[in-house]
C-alpha cells in the first residue's frame, strides 16, 4: 500500500463519521484502514434535525481536536456516512427519516466550518465499498453484501462494479416482496424482506409475540431453546433466503456477505441463511454465504476510504477502492 | 451507420438463426438490420438431436445458397443463437434440454461446413444484444428486458452493460420464487414465475382448468370476456408485477421492455403490467413499461449482430451494439 507523502511532518489521518439514527461512530482513521482513536455518542434525534447536525459539528471538532493535540497527526480528510436519500456530488443529505434532515448541506457546512475537504455518501453504499476494498468482496467481481441492521440493504457488484441504478435507487434488498400478501411494510407495500428478517423486525416481532424487548442477538441465542425466539428467527431466515434466492437468479454472484449488526451473530446466521438458500436453489449451485469481517463498522470504514478520496490522497486507506 | 467497405463486389450479408425447441428461424439480414429474406421451419426434435444438428447445417447452407444465388450477396458472416447454457466463446451448445443437446460445437461445425466465421449465443442474451442496438433499450444505461415466449428469463443492464454473474447465469427472471409456497417447477424450486407468467404457464394452466388447448395470445383475448382465461391471465399479471417489483428494488431500472412471444399481446400486456406494477412499487416511482418493437424476432436479429461481428464488419448489422 503506497502512501502519498505530501507532508513530512504530522502523519495524515482522515476522520470519519458513521450518522445513524440510534448512534454515531466516530473515528480517526490513518494508513491502511488502522483505527487510531474511536468512539460511539447517541444520536440525539429526540431533540430535532439542527441537534443531530450540531452533534456531527461538534464530534468532528473533537475528532480534529484529538488528532492534531499531540501535534503528531494532521486530519485531511472528513468522511460522512448518514442514511436515507444521499446526493454525494452534492454533499447533500436528502431525506432521513429516522433523523429528521431534508435536504441538509453536510458536506459545505463542514468544509466551511474545518476548512478540511469532506465527502458525504449513504451508509450502505459505503459499507459496500470498505468491503470491496478491505472486505471479503475485495477481488470478487459479482458479488451481494447483505447489510442486515435496523433496516436491511444490499450492495450488489456486477463485472466489478457497485450497482447503482437509474436513480441511484438499486439494492433495495428489504423492500423485495417475499410474501406477496404478507405483513404491511411502512413503505406501503406488503410482506417486505426487512418486515421480517432486520434486526429491527426479529426485535419488534419478538416482543409483539411475548411482552418482552431484548436485542436481535439475545433473540438469535435464545432461538436455540425458546419456542417464540424459534419461530421469530426461523421466520426471518426463511425470508432471508427468498430474497437471496431472488437476488442469485437474477444476478448471479460468486459470493454473498452478510453484514450490518445481526453479523454479529456469526456463525449461527451464516449457516442458517446458508442452509435454508441450498433448499431454494437447487438447479444451480446456490453460492457461498460469508459473514462480513468488517461487521457493523464498515459504514465507518467506508467513510475513511471516501475522506481520503476527498481529500486527494485515495491510497491512504485503502488501495484500490470501487 | 457505417459499412465498413472490405468488398466492392456483392454486398454482404450475414445469415443468422434462431434455434428453439419448436421452430428455427432463418434469415439473410443486411446492412442496417434489414432483413432479405425470412423463414421459419420445424425443428426435428422428435428425431433426435443429431437431426436437429442436420437440420441447422441443411438451413444455413440453404441461406447462402439463396443469397450467393444471383451473385448480388455474399454471406461474410454466420450467428445462431440457441436456448439453454451456452458457452459463446467457445461456440459450444453446452445444454439445452428441449433440443437433447449435450456440448454441442455448433460454431465449428458450421465454420468447418462452410468456411464462415460463425458466433454462438444464448437466444435471450441475443434478444438483448439486439434490443441494446436497435430497440427501446439503445441509450438507456439500466434497463430490464423482460423475454416472455415458452419460458421466461431476462436481460439486465447496468451503466450500460450487460448483467452477466459470475458464470453466466444472471437474468433467469423466470425462476424468481414470486410465491414461495406456490407450484412446483421442474427445476426442483416452488412458485417459481414462470410457472405463471410465460406464455407455456398460460397455455397450460388454461388448459388444467378448462380442459382445452389454444395459444397464449388467444387466451389474453378472451381473458376480457371469459372466467378461466381471466383467472389464468390476471394470475400471470400478479406473477409478473411480483418478480418486476423485486427487479425494480434490486436494480432500480430507468425502463423496463415485454419482448418475446407473448408480447404480440401489445397493449394489453403493457398496460395490466405497468398497472400491477404500480400497486407494488409504491414509495417510488415504478419505472415505465414498454413493448418491444423487435417482438419474437429479436433473437434471430441478436444472431445477425453478432454474425456481423464474427466477420469482423461490426458496423453492418448495427452500430454500437453492447
């Protein structure tokens, strides 16, 4: 991995930000991908659009503020990852309706307020390419990374590159009808992948079923004796593989990651969704299931790889990025 | 368009045909996609597939005779297109199990049987070859071509590329599992779309619930007037709007185009589709849905295509085919 060596004195770093609705991760990301400093606030939605866009403000003010104290590094590069609708050429954040921001100038009101190049992306499409550069789809060229968290997106790669569509709209795994008359999905549409196989959906529907809220991890482990977790989990693995079962027909892909959060169930998940897809193509060889090794912080590590873009030093993170 | 001018005696031509597990179709096309002569003749499946190889080798040599026969054409160029897996480097017909066909050289028998250079591609990947060139989809950079004749399978484009997968197999449209719990299909998955959707499901289904045979064409136009070609046809629309809709969340199209057999049915077709689709695509705009003005012929046009390109006159068919 070769380094522009611009400056000779303070290392260069970039910082990256991760916007959710729940929580945003914060890091200081130098040569290679290393994090060198990291950190995780709420999100503070409850208390408006301008709240969270004051947080962002501030949090990379502490980021800069953090690299630059010891004088050994200089940030030269800002990354933004948010949800929703993103228009990237703009470093605008469109709609996010977990969050509350229409048509939100991130990517101006942080250059103006650092001076210091920032590139705004979706989060999903960034995970997408971390794992392309860093990840299991690095040298894959047809591949699906599946980004299972509160919601549910995919990354698709055709012939090398990311899918991106006619509106930029393509991926959007958790909106595939998987039951055609299934449950209703906030989107208007009914029996929606993400209404049933999102960490999101395994919470919601767990705790419709017995009272009792935990997180999707705690339910994937309680789903190995307890009758409501099986059902709830047997349930998002089969639309899961519906979905999967689609997307392989129709794209063909040498390898499926699965990503996001609920990754963090590991095995149990991977060899869940890998059994049940061999049971729905079977004509074909159904292709392999991997979990991802960059999990729930890819969205951050593809917010370094798009600061070091902005900042004209793309080799700083990772080589080779698409 | 430009020819390139590598002969100043007769024109060329190229001959190109479309071999399917009921007809093949035959014909010598000329500069700019015209077509000179036309035919259409059985295909000997019921004596066996050596015969079926006769017969191609019987047609093409038919084909040059007409157009070599008063001196004016000279064939520079040979394409077939055939059903099934098909290996189009090599020019081998891997398998196609309507013909009986088991790595079948095609391209060298041909080339070996008249000295022409000849190209061999998968009928539905040819249909979009030609669709790109000289149909709704020439310019459009996302697009679905949706195939609709004895089977069903798709052409994708993304930035302007064909959607290939990792071995070729993308596109197969027609094994999206749109009722998971539906028909089995003889590839061994349930509720596939093409048990529905294709104009063989319609034959057949009409069929089991009347107990009489006609075409598809036929039973969309008494769908307006009869119950169980209503049922048959509105089951099909529903299928189709199904699998479109998770074509239209993966891959976010700027069009989609009904080609094939069953898109003789027009308007009709078109307009239950785009209505369906509207009702299932609903916190986006449903992309618009075409009828391709190629129809059936568009393979056998794909065949003349890349017949042209085979003699290495790429510009004589159509320019800037992709």
């Amino acid at each position: 991995m070769s380094v522009d060596p611009c400056v000779s004195g303070p290392r260069e770093v970039v910082a990256a930000l991760d916007v959710g609705g729940t929580t945003i991760k914060a890091a200081i990301v130098g040569v290679g991908g290393r994090f060198q400093h990291r950190r995780v606030l709420r999100t503070p939605v409850t208390e408006g659009p301008d709240a969270v866009v004051a947080a962002v403000l501030g949090e990379v003010r502490a980021l800069i503020a953090h690299a630059e104290g010891s004088g050994s590094s200089s940030v030269c590069g800002i990354g933004l990852v948010v949800p929703g609708s993103v228009d990237a050429a703009a470093g605008v954040a469109r709609f996010a309706a977990n969050i509350g921001w229409r048509n939100v100038a991130l990517g101006a009101l942080v250059e103006k307020e650092t001076g210091i190049p920032c590139s705004v992306e979706h989060d999903v499409r960034a995970a997408g390419i971390a794992e392309a550069a860093l990840g299991r789809v690095a040298g894959v060229d047809d591949a699906i990374l599946a980004v299972i968290g509160t919601g549910l997106a995919a990354v698709l790669w055709s012939a090398g590159r990311q899918v991106s569509g006619a509106s930029r709209l393509a991926g959007e795994l958790g909106h595939l009808p998987v039951w055609p008359d299934g449950e209703p999905c906030p989107c208007g549409q009914r029996g929606c992948l993400e209404r049933y196989a999102s960490a999101g959906a395994i919470v919601r529907r767990y705790e419709q079923a017995t009272g009792r809220h935990t997180t999707g991890e705690a339910i994937v482990a309680l789903a190995e004796h307890e009758g409501a977790a099986r059902d709830v989990w047997r349930d998002a693995i089969t639309a899961l593989s519906i979905g999967l079962a689609s997307c392989t027909m129709l794209l063909d892909p040498a390898l499926i990651v699965l990503g996001g959060g609920l990754s963090s169930a590991g095995e149990r998940l991977r060899a869940a969704v890998s059994n049940a897809l061999a049971t729905r193509v079977v004509w074909r060889d159904p292709p392999p299931v991997e979990i991802s090794p960059l999990g729930a912080g890819a969205g951050l590590l593809g917010a370094a790889i798009l600061a070091a873009d902005a900042a004209g030093v793309p080799g700083l993170v990772a080589s080779g990025s698409r």
